[in-house]
C-alpha cells in the first residue's frame, strides 16, 4: 500500500484498478469494489480540480 494513497491517486489515477486486477488474476477470482457516498465527492469539496 501507498504511503500515501491521496497522493498516489492525483499522481496515477489508474494505479489501485491496475493493483486490484493484478490481484484478481494472481488469485483467479474477481473483486468487486463498491463505493458509498461518491456523491460527496461533488457536494462537499468545493476545488473542481480536486473533484
């Protein structure tokens, strides 16, 4: 895991899709990745770069 991992996102926004591939296919099996509240990601931070 990233020391960082807000940093690693801004960085390279692909990098956890292509760590969590890498691991579905290691484990032949798949991952589901279910996000909640995504909708704050607009409502509450104001930067648009940000968002």
């Amino acid at each position: 895991m990233p020391r960082d991992p807000a940093e690693t996102l801004r960085k390279e926004p692909g990098y956890f899709g292509t760590r969590l591939r890498a691991r579905a296919r290691r484990r032949r099996t798949q991952i589901l990745v279910f996000v909640d509240q995504f909708e704050e990601l607009y409502t509450l931070v104001s930067d648009p770069h940000e968002r």
